[in-house]
C-alpha cells in the first residue's frame, strides 16, 4: 500500500496563513482558532478545547481500546511589555528564548489589552550611528538596551500609557515569511510548520476516502515554548504518542532541511525505544527520507506529558529546520516527508 498524494500547493498556502497569524504563548488563541476553522471542514473530526485553550481533533475509530496522538504548537516565542520608558519606548520581557540580535530592527505589532493594535521596531537604545558611533556595535544585545520604537507620536511613559498600552500587552515580531524554491524562510516554523503537517496529513488522508487505523487525538498545543504546552490535554487512554516538532540543523547535526528526523535524545532524554523502532520501519517501508538526531538544548512537549505523569511510548519527530528560534528556514522535502511520516503512523496499527 502506498501513501495518499500531498496537496503540496495547501499545504504551503495554509502554513503561510498560519505563520502570519500572530501567537506569542499566552497569545496564541488566533491561530488556535484559525486551525479549528479549518479542521471543522472534515465532518469525521470531533473538536474540542481544552480548559488551557488548547485545541483537540479526535478521529474516532470504532471498538479501539488502544487510540494513538499526535502533538504539535501553534504558539510561538514572542515578548510581552515589561515596562514603558520616560522617553516612551518599551522594554520587553521575552516570552521563550528568541535571540536578541536576530530580531534587531524587525518589526512588532502590540496587541494592547483594550483590543488595539500598534506598530513599531526593535532598536537598540542607542541606535543612532551619528551619535553613538562605535558604541552603538559595542553595546551587548539584551533585555536591557533592547526596545520597541513605536510609529505613533509619544515621547513620554505617560503618551504611551494613553496610547492604551499597559504593562503585560502582547508584543509579536513579524514572521517575515518568504517562499522560493521550495525554501520556506520565516520566524515560528517551530513549531507552526510542524501542525501544517498534520493538517496536510489529515486533508490527504480524507480527500483519498482513507481512515486511521486507530482512534486518533490530534493535540495543538498552545504552552509548548515555555515548557508545560501538552502535559495537559493528551487522553489517559493514548498508547502512543508522537510529538511532531522542527528537527535541530546545523553544525554537528545529523539532520537537514531535506530529510524528517527521529530523534532519538534530547536535553529531556531518551525517548521510547520501542515506538522509535516502529518509527524507524515505517519510515523504511514507505521509503521516507530520515535521519536520526540527538539535539543539544532542546525539549519536547511529549515529554512534558511524561513529567506530567502520561503514560505513553512517546516519540519525536519533525522536518529539519535551519537556524531553529531564529531565522529560520526549511524545504518541502523535508515538510512532505514529514507529513508522510505522519500518514504512515496513522495508516498503522
Ligand atoms: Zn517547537
């Protein structure tokens, strides 16, 4: 038996969509609902929410004692407002690990708790190469001397504040999505590549008139990157679990932006032997190009369900993704062979 065809023009289409929806943690309620909207068009999908916000599709199978998952985010690193400078500029407090200097000078929207929506850039505090010179190179890329410039007139804490801006509003950095050649660059593909797959898996597997052969829960996560996104949410009765989320590429990695990679250890350990070997023979029996990896500091929303007390086979799978919590990138060859990998696991028993 072979796998059902990818809608490779969907599949890109829909994760554009995606990637430009903004969903910081804590924020991510849009793209929840965006991936809802889009999953209630397959009528054999049962949607819920869960208490956290988020969003479980259950392909339900008769008489399955043993239903199986599939995990991925929609939240993405972002910042909040940490505080509102004399001058009226912000300064932020990160929300995940995003990296200073690669979003110098990128733009950000605040989402203002009143509903509002403003515009501005990430600056260095001294910015200026007139004034400051070589200072202005020198100076460490941190909390401190990061902030967001906003394109609307204030010049002091207190214009800001009438702005409608408070502490604690919700700043996104734009995604800066670009396609070409099969390359899909942008911020956020961690994780939003990875539910555009299972997206693509579950459209390929209805359009071809196909079934799982188990009950499926479909998870989309939305507290991966601060660390506790799916310790709630995963049914008891779940056997296995597959997390599906970005391989690490680079120097030293196994993985690559053209292949999909188990992975085998990461910072939270080693992940379940016996469902990797199933991985592993899926892989090879559909002929999907994988690699296997260890990724250096890196943690997965399965095992936050195993800290959380899940009792699963847990593994991890994703497309290789250049420069992960930066500006990233990956392929379709490696996103197909993922959502392949997917549909291998769900056409399984
Ligand atoms: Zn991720």
């Amino acid at each position: 038996m072979s796998l059902p065809p990818i809608d490779t023009d969907y599949f890109t289409k829909f994760l554009v969509e995606l990637l430009n929806i903004a969903s910081p943690t804590g924020f991510a309620e849009p793209a929840i609902a965006f991936v809802e909207k889009e999953l209630s068009r397959y009528k054999q999908l049962e949607l819920f929410r869960t208490r956290k916000g988020a969003l479980v599709a259950k392909w339900g199978i008769e008489n399955d004692e043993a239903p199986v998952a599939l995990t991925a985010h929609v939240d993405t690193l972002g910042a909040v407002v940490k505080e509102i400078k004399h001058t009226g500029r912000l300064k932020l407090s990160r929300i995940g690990g995003i990296q200073w200097p690669s979003v110098e000078t990128e733009g950000v929207w605040v989402f203002t708790s009143q509903g509002g929506k403003i515009r501005g850039s990430v600056l260095i505090d001294n910015a200026s190469g007139h004034i400051f010179g070589q200072a202005g190179t020198d100076t460490p890329r941190n909390d401190d001397h990061m902030e967001v410039r906003l394109d609307v007139r204030t010049t002091s804490e207190q214009e800001t504040r009438e702005l409608g801006i408070n502490i604690g509003d919700c700043v996104a950095f734009d995604p800066r999505v670009e396609v070409t050649n099969g390359f899909v660059r942008s911020r956020f593909l961690d994780d939003k590549a990875c539910v555009a797959n299972l997206v693509a898996a579950i459209k390929s597997m209805a359009d071809a008139g196909l079934s799982p052969k188990r009950t499926v829960y479909f998870h989309i996560s939305n507290y991966e990157e601060v660390g506790h996104g799916a310790s709630a949410g995963i049914p008891s009765e779940v056997a296995e679990l597959v997390t599906v989320d970005m391989a690490v590429v680079g120097a030293g990695q196994e993985s690559d932006e053209f292949s999909a990679t188990l992975c085998i250890k990461d910072s939270g350990g080693v992940y379940h032997e016996g469902l990797n070997k199933k991985m592993r023979a899926l892989a090879e029996q559909y002929n999907i190009s994988y690699k296997t990896d260890v990724y250096p500091f890196y943690g997965s929303d399965g095992e936050a369900f195993w800290r959380a007390g899940g009792d699963v086979a847990l593994a991890l799978i994703g497309p290789g993704v250049d420069a992960s919590h930066n500006y990233e990138r990956a392929h379709i060859d490696g996103l197909n062979a993922t959502t392949n990998w997917i549909m291998a696991f769900l056409l399984s028993d």
